[in-house]
C-alpha cells in the first residue's frame, strides 16, 4: 500500500481517464486549474470535498484519498496514525471488493 500524494492522484487521474493535461483533470474535478497546480506543487493538500469527487471518478474510498493527503500534510510524528489508518481502510476495501454479494 503506497500512500499517494497529491501529484500522484493527479497522474492516475489522468491514467485512469486518459487525459493529457493537468486543465482536463480540473474539469473533471471541477476546481480551478491553478489549484491541481497548488496540489501539484505541494502548496495545498486536496481537500476533503475534492478527495470524495476524486474517489468517485477514481473508483476508489474517498477516505483512503483523504487519509493519504492527512499524511502528506502533517509533518510530524502524527504522520505513523496517518499510515495506521490509511492500512485500515485499505484493507476494508480489499474485504469488501473481494466478497459477492448474494
């Protein structure tokens, strides 16, 4: 389990959508272009809104994305809970995708 920063939910963004540029992935987000630049750059983490509409689009638990930019924000000893819990939701996911429902 790899916690993504910012820039690299950007990239599977555009993997996952096949888009080429950084303006594209803002308007699937619907955010100003300047702020995937900010999270591009590390000046801003995503915010928690953002990280709910990026996991719809990504298919992914927005608390996992919410988690890993939490990490990347704090640069303290609080950075192991941050780790701790990301682990946590990502293996409910992985419970979850790999039961059936009835």
């Amino acid at each position: 389990m790899k916690l993504l920063s910012a820039s690299q939910w950007i990239d599977a963004l555009k993997e996952k959508k096949q888009l080429k540029t950084d303006s594209e992935c803002a308007k699937i987000l619907k955010v100003e272009k300047q702020t995937i630049s900010h999270w591009r750059r590390e000046r801003f983490q995503i915010g928690i809104e953002d990280c709910f509409t990026l996991g719809k689009v990504l298919e992914i638990n927005p608390l996992f994305i919410i988690t890993c930019s939490k990490y990347h924000s704090d640069k303290t000893e609080k950075q192991k809970n941050w780790e701790k819990l990301a682990y946590m939701v990502d293996i409910k996911n992985t419970l979850k995708e790999g039961t059936e429902d009835p």
